[in-house]
C-alpha cells in the first residue's frame, strides 16, 4: 500500500512550466531522494505536496486521501512534515515554542511532551537553550530545530528540502542518522530533496533525478550513480547524442 | 507638581486610547497583511449600538440604559460580531490579493458602515449620559484627575496584560505570534489560517468596542465621525511603532499620546491651534530617522 501517490502532476508559475507530468508513488518507511540542479523543480514537487502551490492538472494521494485543493494545515495534520528550503524558524518565538507548535494537530497533550523529550535527547544543544529566541541560533542549529519541529508532530512522511545545505560534514552525519533511525524504529517515511547524490548513494534507497521540471531519471540510488548516465542526465548530454 | 501629575495622566489616557487602536489594528496586519482602515467605523458602530435608530436630534438610548454588567459585554460582542462578519464576507475574499486591493477593499467598508449609520441616525451628534458620574474628579497627590481618567488607564492596562497573558500562554496566542511572523511556515505545520484570522479579527473588534466605550463616557456624544480620529492616530501609531510589532504599536500610541499633551502646554498660545502640524512633524522625524518604526519586527517583508 503507498503511502504517497502523485499521479501525472503540473504545476505553472504565471507562464512558466515549473513541473511538468511527474508522477511517483512512495511506500511507507521508504527513502526516497529527489536530486537535480537549480531550477529543476524539486521545492515546487515538494511544495505542491505540502498545498502551498496548487498543481494545474493531476492528482496527488496521500494516507489514501485525495489531497488536491486541500489547505496547507490540513495536509499536515494527515501526517505530512514538511521542512521547506530556507529555514524557517520563527525567529521571535522560543525554540521551545518552535517545538510545541509542531504539536499543534495533536490532541494527546501528553505524547506531545514525551515528544518534546525525545527531540531534546536527539538534539541536547536545543535543550539546552529552550527559552531562548531561535533567531539567535547559527544556520546549522536552526536546520536541527526545523527537523525537530517537524518530527514533534509524529509524522508519517517527513519532506526535507536541502538538509544539507550550509551545513558542516559533521552535523549533516548526524542529521542523517536521527532520520535513518526513526525510519528504522517508526517506520517514518522520507522524502528528501538534495542538490547533489553524494547523499543518496550513501544511504540508499530510491532515487529521481529532475531536470528542467520533468523526472529525467528514476531507480535505486546506487545502481543509478554507478555508471554514466546520471551524470548525463545532470547535464542534459543525453539530448546531443 | 499637581500640575505635572495632571499633565501625566492627560497623556497617558489620552495615550491609551491611541494604545488600544494602534495594537487592534497591528493584530490584523500582523496575521493578514492587511491595514484595516474600517477599524475606526467599528468603533462608531459600537458607540450607536448604545442607541435606537432614528434620525431625531434626542438620542433614543436603548442598550445604554443597562447595567454595566451586561452593557460591556454586549458592546464588546457587538464589535467583535461586526469584525469577524466583516472578515467572513469582506476580506477572506480578497486573502490571496495583494496589500492595495485589501486595503482599498477595508475604505469601501469602512464607508459602507459609516453610510449605513448615517441612515439610521442621521449626521448630528447626539448626546448620551453614560456613567457621567465618572467625570467627577478625585484628588491624588493634590491634583484633582477625573475618575474617567485613571479607569481608562486602569483599563487600558488590564486589557494589554490580558493580551499579553493571551499571546504568551495559550496555544492560540502561540500559533497567532507564529501567524505573524511566517504565516505559510505555521500553516504548513497545521495552523489553521480561518480560525487565527477569525479569532484575531474578534479581539480586534473588542478593542475597538472598548474604545468606543471610553470616547462616549469621556465626551457624552455619540458621533459618526468619533472613530475617525482616533483611528487616524492609531493607524500613524503602528506605523511609527513599526507595522506589525504590538509592543511597537502600544509604546508609540502612548508617546503619540504624550507628545500632544506637552504640545498643548509648551506651545504658545498663539501657536496651539496648530498643535497637530507639530505632532505630526514630530512623526515625521521620527520616520526619517527610523523609516521601519521603531520596532520593525523581522518579518515585516511581504507575505509570497
């Protein structure tokens, strides 16, 4: 059963073409990567997820509900977690206010404090400054407190765009290894939008690569990155044979 | 002494009622972008909903004769019902359309109020006699202050403790200061936009309810034009405070406040009745030196 479908979705920024047919289904306690250059069209596939956009023709399922024309609120108290590009912490609430609003479509009050204790044993440094505003966190501690943020709702799928950017090796190690566990202990399932495969190659799982809004390429992350042919599609070689 | 103790709390009631209008107005822009010029017809429509339509010079009093205890409620209902209507039928229409269009959009409905009392109670002012008794002066320190005075500055500061208490310590409050400063972001984490802004018009409409209050006891006239003013001052207030900061908008709405009522007694008397080109030349500077307010919060960019 799949936890996410997109059936043959589109979607237009005035006359631009931002995303053109793409369809993928995801099952659940899957990974699953969607890497491709600048301007492919990745954060638009995740935004038309979330409900921030609204795709011109398609349909997307999702907790076998048909999410098209569904408020951005409501797709996430479905259980979508999504954590768009840019960090948007809110710089004049607390961290630990950060945190609780994540818990806002929970009704078991006392799951989301147990909630809250399991981020803060994930990522201590948030502890250790709850009362703090989180506008004074450095790049890489706010990246920790959006994923954080977002997994305080329990989500069943977490959508991640760029993680990795501005971050030190380090931090990205351990940013991977929170989400690998808790697709390994709660079977959350993750969509992870990065620039480059490096990641997808290390840990696996499956893969599309988008170019000029259309999926180019789409398979296992490793088998993909072995040969030639990613990078081709990277590039767009394959259209001068 | 006596005379300086008068002086301060002239500026601090009349700072107050600035207050109260400037963060009523912050709220709504806050979590919709939205600058409600409407904001001073609720508070007229407040202040006739103590009387009967007709369009005789006597005033029919109808729900001013009640007891206060059930008064201020009403009155507090009738401004949060007309703020979260005009929401409902008004502006959730035009979310998604830029500044200007739901601007332009709260002058329509500001006129379409201010017409529709005109109807139903014609232009003239009418006297009212509500809690007159409060006009009656109590000494303090030697200096004889009007009841009114010191109960609207009471009230003033019960109303933003209260606010803040809201703001800080509820979910609602939470996911509102969250609203206004990334709407999108909260929305995504399962904020629900309809009930926010709902709830943010209410409160609103309650301030300009209380407002309405204060103004009739003050000056015992009901008047269409009563909101206008206040308003007009409220609206430089969250400007100067910096659009979208309530903390802003209430210390510029008391020192808005403050500085007429120095104006008032520094200035020659020749000069004094040009006392607002000066409070407003005063705004101006203060603008050229802080174009953002004095409080610009971080996220006062335009909502994509």
């Amino acid at each position: 059963m799949s936890l996410l479908t997109i059936d043959n979705i589109s979607v237009n920024y005035g006359r631009l073409t931002a995303l053109r047919n793409a369809s993928l289904t995801l099952a659940k306690g899957e990974t699953f990567f969607v890497t491709g250059p600048n301007g492919a069209g990745k954060s638009t596939l995740l935004k038309a997820i979330a409900g921030v956009v609204a795709p011109k023709s398609g349909t997307i399922h999702f907790a076998n509900t048909d999410i098209g024309g569904r408020t951005p609120e409501d797709i996430a108290r479905l259980g979508f977690s999504m954590v768009p590009e840019g960090r948007h912490v809110f710089g004049s609430l607390t961290i630990e206010e950060n945190l609780r609003l994540g818990v806002g479509m929970r009704d078991d009050k006392d799951a989301a404090e147990r909630e809250l204790e399991t981020i803060y044993s994930v990522f201590p440094m948030l502890k250790d400054r709850r009362y703090q505003t989180a506008g004074v966190l450095s790049g890489g501690q706010q990246q920790m407190l959006v994923i954080g943020r977002a997994l305080m709702a329990n989500p069943q799928l977490i959508a991640i765009d760029e993680p990795s950017l501005g971050l030190a090796p380090k931090v990205i190690d351990d940013v991977y290894a929170v989400l690998l566990k808790l697709r390994d202990t709660r079977g959350l399932t993750l969509l992870i939008v990065e620039q480059s495969s490096t990641r997808a190659t290390m840990t696996g799982g499956r893969m599309i690569l988008l170019r000029g809004g259309e999926i180019v390429l789409e398979g296992d992350a490793r088998e993909l990155t072995k040969g030639d042919a990613l990078k081709a599609a990277y590039f767009g070689y394959g259209e001068h044979h | 002494m006596t005379a300086l103790l008068q002086i301060l709390f002239d500026a601090l009631s009349l700072g107050s009622l600035y207050a109260l209008g400037a963060i009523g107005i912050a709220l709504i822009f806050g979590v919709m972008r939205l600058v409600n010029f409407a904001h001073g017809d609720y508070i007229s429509f407040c202040v006739f909903a103590l009387l009967w339509p007709s369009i005789d010079a006597a005033a029919i009093v109808f729900a001013g004769q009640l007891p206060a205890y059930l008064l201020i409620p009403i009155i507090l209902a009738t401004g949060a019902c007309l703020s979260m209507l005009s929401e409902i039928l008004v502006f959730r229409r035009f979310r998604n359309a830029n500044p200007a269009t739901m601007m332009i959009a709260s002058f329509a409905l500001g006129f379409v109020i201010k017409y529709t009392l005109l109807m139903l109670f014609s232009s003239r002012p009418k006297s009212i006699d509500l809690w007159s008794e409060l006009a009656l002066p109590v000494e303090i320190l030697d200096a004889r202050i009007p009841l009114l005075q010191v109960i609207t500055i009471i009230i003033t500061v019960l109303i933003l403790a209260a606010l803040v208490a809201f703001l800080k310590r509820t979910r609602f409050g939470l996911e509102m200061r969250a609203a206004a400063e990334n709407f999108t972001m909260a929305r995504m984490l399962g904020v629900r936009a309809n009930a926010v802004i709902l709830l943010a018009f209410a409160i609103s409409g309650m301030l300009a309810a209380s407002i309405g209050l204060i103004l009739v006891t003050q000056t015992g006239t009901v008047d269409i034009q009563m909101g206008s003013s206040v308003m007009l001052v409220a609206f430089i207030a969250t400007v100067i405070g910096g659009l979208g900061s309530l903390p802003g908008a209430v210390v510029a709405g008391f020192l808005i406040g403050g500085i007429s009522v120095l104006m008032q007694v520094i200035l020659p008397l020749d000069v004094r009745p040009f006392r607002d080109a000066f409070v407003y030349g005063a705004v101006i500077v203060v603008l050229i030196w802080r174009p953002n307010g004095l409080f610009a919060p971080r996220s006062a960019k335009q909502r994509v």
